[in-house]
C-alpha cells in the first residue's frame, strides 16, 4: 500500500500531522524578533543561519487562545520550493507513514466553514486518535517577510516574565545566528535525538524508519530481559527492545519509556524503548570526538562518539553493533 510519511505533534490539546517530505529541521524555540505589520498568524522573525525566516503560530492562525512559550517548545523548519518557515509546537510525538487515501477531508455539518480552514486538508485516524493534517502549501502562501536593515542585536520578544527563562530562549537564537560550516551537504551528519536513563543520546537517522508511541506490549517467554516483547505497529509484528543494560544504564525509575524508535538493520527491525523524542539535528565529523575512556568498557564499545547538545553531552549510539553485538536477536532454532 502506497504511503506517505508525516510528523504528528501536539499543540495545545490538539494532534496535527505534516508531511515529512517538508520538514527541514526541528530545532528548541529560539527567542524571536517582532514585526508590526506582518499576516495574520506570524509572529516574528528568527536569523537561521544567516537567513531570515518567519515564526508561524499556528494557535493565532486558527484564532485559538495563545499559550505562553514554554522551553520545551519547539520550531519545526519547513521548506517548499525554495521558501523556508517556522512553526511553533509544542511536543513533536512521531514520525509515521500515513496510506494514501486515508486522510480524509472534514465532514459537512452543514455550516460554512472558517477562512482559517484553508490551512487544514483534512483529518486521519492514528493509532492514537485523531489528528488534523496541514495544508502546507497555504501555509507557504504567506508573503515572503525580510528583516528591516539595522545595526547592532535584533530586539527579541520577551518569551517568558522570568529573565533567565527568557535569557535561554536568546542564547538559542544567538547559536541560530551563526552562519553554516563551508562543508559540502554530504558530510553533514543527521541524527535523532533521545533521552534514555535521564541521559541524551543520539541515532543514527540512517538506520530510523519511525517513532511511534509505546502501544500495547505483549512479553515474549523464554527471551532475555533486553527483548521487551512485542506489539502491533499497523499490522507488523514490531519486536521491542530495552537496551538501557547494554548501554550500562540503570533500570526504569520514574520516567517510564513512552516512545519506541524504530529502527531498521538490513532485513532486521525493531522498535528501541526511549522516554522521549527531542530533536532531529545534523553533526558535521569534527563535532563528534572519541567516546571518553572513563566510560564504561562495555557500554563504550557500543558507541561511535561524544557531541555537544546545548549544554549537555549526547553518545551516539552505534546501532549495527546493537543489532549484531548485542544478543538482541532470539535464535529460534531449539
């Protein structure tokens, strides 16, 4: 069945999907420059990387309530034809292949619609409920926006009433200011960001074919405690994997995995148990150094490097050594 690949996230208490083929980057909210006279629905400007792109809200879009910008907020790039945007969400939750033909459009209650309606092309049925699906071309409709000429530091919004919240949201788009490395695309590096055992990890993007949230797993006998069990992903029998042992991690405490990645080996797949899904950045190679010697021998043999994340350090995990070093596949030979 031919099938499409989407971003789901939340904003606010609702679930919106986007086409995955329009998605440049996801990045932390960055503090954003103001404009008087811009369309309804775009509430500033951020510098990325030396191009000017305008912030959407979507809440104002839809004329819904504005919440207050939150850390944990993100700004989904997204790129058409050339045109490249910003959408503030507020939790990115998977990426997921959608069947063609499966969004549907608005049932006809018999009412005229809003004009803001323009930017929804209908509705689909997730594992998960149900989730609005953007119009993204209307959205690219929108006037291409130029920051106005002027000397020293843009005037950044005031994100957040506590001055060392919003001094974080001004570092990020300071760090957004710095111009790219003159490296060729092919060396840059793209990476999933996760949290496992309190601690930041990276993926390979190479080997990620989804995210999906945790459904019902049913455990497995006579499997070693890293197999998990299985579950039912669309359909595919989808076997899960706790690796938090391999990587020298400790058990479960009270942040429970709630998302799986899923990951694909050559004819291998499995989803990996993690807390949380933040980011999906690129590294160039002089950003990943050795892991450090201190760290454990064995979780260190299942790592390509160390990197930077903000103010933390990220492992990169290696997954082929996972898959073929790891006892994580059942000989089902007896």
């Amino acid at each position: 069945m031919d099938a499409q690949t989407y971003l789901v996230f939340l904003l606010g208490r609702s679930t919106y999907a986007v086409n995955a083929l329009t998605v440049r980057e996801i990045l932390w909210l960055p503090a954003y420059t103001p404009m008087e006279t811009v369309p309804v629905g775009v509430v500033g400007l951020v510098d990325l990387r030396g191009r000017i792109i305008p912030v959407i809200s979507l809440e104002i879009l839809f004329n819904h309530q504005p919440t207050p910008c939150r850390l944990n907020d993100q700004l989904v790039v997204l790129e058409q034809a050339g045109v490249v945007i910003g959408i503030i969400v507020h939790e990115v939750l998977q990426v997921t292949p959608i069947a063609t033909g499966a969004v549907q459009p608005f049932p006809d209650c018999g009412l005229d619609r809003k004009p803001e309606s323009i930017y929804l092309s209908g509705v689909v049925d997730l594992e998960t409920g149900l989730a609005h699906v953007l119009n993204v071309s209307a959205l690219f409709d929108l006037p291409e926006l130029h920051l106005p000429p002027g000397e020293g530091e843009p005037a950044y919004a005031q994100l957040d009433l506590k001055p060392e919240i919003d001094e974080v949201f001004k570092e990020r788009a300071l760090q957004l200011r710095q111009p790219p490395a003159d490296i060729s695309q092919e060396s840059r590096w793209a990476v999933a960001i996760v949290s496992l055992g309190r601690e930041v990890f990276a993926v390979d993007a190479e080997w990620v074919r989804e995210f999906s949230p945790l459904l019902n797993v049913t455990p497995v006998p006579c499997c070693p405690p890293r197999i998990v069990g299985q579950m039912n992903l669309r359909g595919e029998l989808l076997t899960v994997l706790d690796i938090r042992e391999i990587l020298n991690l400790p058990p479960a405490g009270s942040e429970k995995p709630s998302q799986a990645v899923v990951v694909q080996v050559g004819p291998l797949v499995a989803g990996i148990l993690v807390e949380a899904v933040h980011d999906v950045v690129y590294l160039l190679p002089s950003d990943v150094a050795a892991a450090p010697v201190a760290a454990q021998v064995r979780s260190r043999n299942y790592l390509k490097g160390v990197a930077s994340y903000g103010d933390k350090m990220l492992c990169l995990i290696d997954i082929q050594k996972v898959f073929t070093q790891g006892e994580v596949v059942v000989n089902e030979t007896v």
